[in-house]
C-alpha cells in the first residue's frame, strides 16, 4: 500500500521530497528501499550513527558507515541512478 501511496503522491506533486528510511528496509519485504526508489521516492535516509549506539535500535544495523554506503551506491546502479554531487 505504502508504495502504491508514494506512486500516487509523485504523479500529483512531482516536486516533494518523497524519503525511503532506515525502517523500509527493515519492516518491508525483500528490496524494500529500491522498491521505494522505483515507486517515486527520491531522499534516502541511511544510518551512519556510530556503531555503539547501534545496540539501542529496535532493528540492529550490522554495517559500518562506509559499507552502508557502498552498498547504497551499488543499489543505485542496479535501478538506473546514481548519487548526485
């Protein structure tokens, strides 16, 4: 439902910013975050909190900054974007 509401929401106000957080990727089926991109989301929020306090999370994070960054950026090419400067 949540991504037939971004779709809808993209075509009837093409400028907002439309985020896929930390708990898409979590909560949501497999791909959650690129099936977001895909359906009109255009901010991603990614976690790059320091890793002690990731304990404190109802879901873990199990990457550093770095990894989640570069995973981020290959999920991108897979979908046809890339990271803006």
């Amino acid at each position: 439902m949540a991504l037939k509401i971004n779709a809808l929401a993209r075509l009837l106000l093409p400028k907002i910013n439309i985020q896929t957080t930390i708990a898409r990727k979590y909560r949501s089926q497999k791909n959650g975050r690129k099936k977001a991109l895909q359906s009109g989301a255009n901010v991603i929020m990614l976690s790059i909190t320091n890793a002690r306090y990731h304990e404190l999370y109802k879901f873990k994070i199990n990457a550093t900054p770095l990894k989640i960054y570069i995973n981020f950026k290959k999920m991108l090419r897979e979908i046809g974007n890339d990271i803006s400067p």
